[in-house]
C-alpha cells in the first residue's frame, strides 16, 4: 500500500492507552520496513511483544533522525534491546529517547550516531545497569551532544557497587564541547564517578536528583560544588528556590531572568525524613552552590508534612531554617509559601540578625485565599520589633 504514495519520509507513531488494545501492528511493521524513508519512530506505552518485533528487524535506517520508545506501565520484566537495535547503524540520528528500556551495552549503536544532539536513557529498570565508565565510554565520540539525561528507576539498578572515587587525570577525561544539559537521577556515588571523568562542559541546566542517602562525609558534595563553580553559566546567580514536601527536597539557583544563559542548577534528595531534608539542605546549600554572594531572591515553597504538627519534631525543626540560611548573606526580598510561613517566621523570629540573612529588607508571605493567622501575626510582629531594634528593619507583606 505504501508503495503507491510518493517517497516522503514517514513518521511511524503510535500510543497505546491502559487497558485498551494496540491495532494496526502489521501495518506499522510495514512502515518500518520502508527503512529508507522513516525518518522518526514514536512508541509510547507499547507491549513488549511489538517492541521486541521491532528490535529485531535488524535493518539500519540510513534517514531516521529521531526514537522515541517506552513500554506500557504493566509490562514486566522490562524490554532488552539487542545488539541489533537499529542494525547497530544510525547515522543521521539525532534524538535517542528510551522509557523503562534496558540498554545495557549502547557502544554499537551510539559509536555510529556521530550527529547525535539529544540522549535520554531514564527510568532504567533494575535490569538495565550502565556503569560510569561504560557510560563515559560511550559518550566520548558524542561531540555535538547538547543534553544528557540518565536517570535510574531505583536503587536496585546498581545493587552492592562501589564505585571508584578516583579522579583520572585531567588529561585522560572526556570532553564534551557542546553540552549545555545535564539531567541526572540515582545514586550519589555514581554521579560522582561519572562526573569526575568528565571535562567541564559548556553547561547551561543542571539538573540532579539524588535518591534517598545518608551523608557519610562530604566528598560527593565537595566534588559537585567543584564540578558545578567551575562552570561559567553558573556564576553570580540571582535566585534560589527551597522546595520541600513530603517526598523531597529541592534547591534550585538560578542567574537573571531574560539574559542569554540564564544559567540554572537544580539540587535534589528523595526523602521523606524531616531530620535528613534539613541535614540535605544545610549539606547543598553551605557546599554544593556557593558562593551566594550575588543572590539577592529567595523564595520557599512547599509545607510540612502534617505529622510534624503533632510530632516533637515540629519545633526543632522550625529552628534549623537559622542553619539553612545562614549562607544567604546578600538576600534582600524572601518569598514564603502558606504552609512554610509559621515555621520560618519562628526561625527568624529565634535568630540573630547580624548572621541570619542579614540585609534582608522585605518578606512576602504568600496566602491565597486566607489570612494570616494569629499565631503568624504575632510571629511577625516579635520579628518586626527584633529586627528594627538591631537596625536592621524589615517590611513583612501578605
């Protein structure tokens, strides 16, 4: 039937939504079959069976420049892609998008994607292990790659492995000259293998997430706060947010909005700890993205868990904001959502001005739809009185 229309390139989609089944397959495996003429492939939430019919083509696709593939949410074990994945032959592919994919040895292929621009392998399954050195391997004839994103589905991915802290020589690690994104999700220990092995790129968005861990020491923040203030887009920045919930912490720095790189560093932990989401926090913010001495905004958000309101734990907490400020020397307007505002109008409220945020001259609580408490009233009023008194005013904002 295809061989009636005109030799336009073809874009081979297909979305499979839960619970319903995928029709067409023969005429999608038809289309593949026209290998000189598809130019992208989309399969999002696929049975593994169409997957695996797809992966053994073995044929190389001179034109594709873009893939796209994720298997449905109920599929189990994951897919495997084999050596054979495109006929091991790509080389116009510019865009590599795996969903819950096991990809455990891309060298063939990614060694013959030399125009590559934008690779994405996340939510790897437990099953699909890359080492660092694997990966590093594979990206460094990668020279046009502007975004990396790899991201793990657990902590399950990289069971029992130690990987090397030691840094190779400045000569032996990668280069990669036109990365400008950097997305990470997993394990500390191998973001730090992996970024010590590879030159400082000419990044513009940093973003990590980290699973749940134990800061045994600071080796892996220290080698983050290197990796990260050697990078040129990430000075003087002007902006932090603070996010925090019940799942995760968050600390993003960014420059000025509507300059040229705006230059953003996204920082965060799974947890749903309250003593660690402050360890975490104190632990990035004093470490991993100073200095600070440029950031004048910085805006809370989120709220507590509800359990801490009833817990011993409540009041301990509000206390160790003191500590997760204490780097913010030159903040001047401090934004703060609903369910953070009592807790970090005590925390001001307790600390000395001269050392937490001491310029500050304005905070703005943000309260849709409702008022200040009373108990927030008076919070602000004690600070307002404190702060006037050691000369050093502030304007509270609702």
């Amino acid at each position: 039937m295809l061989d009636i229309w005109p030799a336009c390139p073809i874009i081979v989609f297909c979305h499979r939504s839960p619970g319903f089944p995928l029709h067409g397959v023969r005429n999608i495996i038809a289309a593949l079959k026209c290998r000189d003429r598809v130019c992208e492939i989309r399969f999002w939430g696929v049975q593994k069976s169409l997957l695996k019919r797809f992966a053994v083509l073995n044929v190389s696709f001179p034109e594709l420049k873009s893939v796209q593939l994720s298997l449905a949410d109920d599929e189990y074990p994951p897919a495997l892609l084999p050596d054979s994945f495109l006929g091991g032959f790509a080389p116009r592919l510019r865009s590599l998008d795996l969903y819950g994919i096991s990809f455990p040895v891309p060298q063939k292929l990614l060694l013959s994607t030399t125009d590559l621009v934008a690779l994405r392998l996340e939510d790897i399954p437990d099953s699909g292990h890359i080492s660092p050195e694997e990966m590093v391997s594979c990206l460094s004839g990668l020279t046009k790659l502007e975004q990396v994103a790899l991201g793990f589905r657990s902590t399950g991915t990289f069971p029992d492995r130690k990987y090397t802290r030691q840094h190779p020589p400045l000569l032996s690690r990668t280069v990669l000259p036109a990365l400008t994104s950097l997305r990470f999700r997993g394990d500390h220990n191998y973001l730090e293998a992996l970024i010590s092995r590879i030159g400082i790129p000419p990044l513009e968005d940093l973003d990590i997430t980290f699973f749940f861990f134990v800061p045994e020491s600071n080796a892996s923040v220290l080698l983050l706060h290197e990796f990260i203030n050697r990078i040129e887009a990430f000075e003087a920045p002007h902006c932090a947010d603070i996010t925090i919930d019940n799942r995760s912490v968050q600390v993003t720095i960014s420059r000025l909005e509507g300059m040229v790189n705006r230059g953003m560093v996204k920082v965060g932990v799974l947890c749903n700890s309250a003593d660690l989401q402050f360890s975490h926090l104190v632990h990035f913010c004093k470490l991993s993205l100073l200095p600070l001495s440029t950031l004048e905004h910085l805006h809370l958000r989120g709220s507590f868990p509800r359990a801490w309101y009833y817990s011993d734990l409540f009041v301990p907490e509000t206390l160790r904001w003191s500590e997760v400020f204490l780097p913010f020397m030159s903040v001047k307007d401090l934004h703060v959502s609903k369910g953070l505002a009592l807790a970090v109008s005590d925390a001001l409220k307790r600390s000395a001005a001269e050392r937490v945020l001491p310029v500050l001259q304005n905070i703005f609580f943000k309260l849709p739809g409702s008022r200040p408490s009373g108990a927030l009233l008076q919070a602000n009023t004690q600070l307002a009185v404190k702060r006037r008194l050691s000369g050093r005013p502030v304007s509270v904002h609702y």
